[in-house]
C-alpha cells in the first residue's frame, strides 16, 4: 500500500467507471491490496502521470507556444491595419 508523503491541497473529481470495472476495483480493495476504492484511484492516476505526465507537460508547453505566436501575429495585424498595411 502506498503512503502519502505530505498533506497537500486537495479536490473531489468525480469518474463514472463500468460495473466490470467498479467490481474489479472492489476485489483489489477486498483482497488487501488497497485500504479503499480512493486509494485504488489515486495509486492509478499516479502511475498513469509518472508515465505519462511528461508527454502532457509537452503538449502543455507546445499550447503556450502557440499561444504565445498566435498573440504575436495578432499584434502585427492590428499595427499593420494602424498603419493602413492590411
């Protein structure tokens, strides 16, 4: 069983799960492995983000970068039309 380093902020999330899945999570629960269905889920997302977490902090930052020309080009057009350049 995990354990939680630090208290940190927290907030509810709810997830809508197939029975078979509901069920499967119960018998991990049963068994011992896992203190409740909480601890399931958030031993799950942690796997999942130490996996995965860095292909989403890509995709996050290549957003901001986006972000940040289409705010650019978005300048340019409006000096461009101050100008009568457009």
């Amino acid at each position: 069983m995990a354990t939680k380093n630090a208290k940190q902020p927290t907030d509810r999330i709810t997830v809508r799960l197939p029975k078979a899945q509901i069920e499967q999570v119960s018998a991990l629960v049963n068994a011992g492995m896992y203190r409740n269905t909480t601890d399931v889920v958030y031993n799950a997302i942690k796997s999942l983000l130490m996996t995965k977490g860095g292909e989403a902090k890509q995709t996050i930052e290549a957003q901001k970068g986006l972000l940040e020309i289409q705010e650019a080009l978005a300048k340019i057009e409006q000096t461009k039309r101050k100008l009568g350049l457009s």
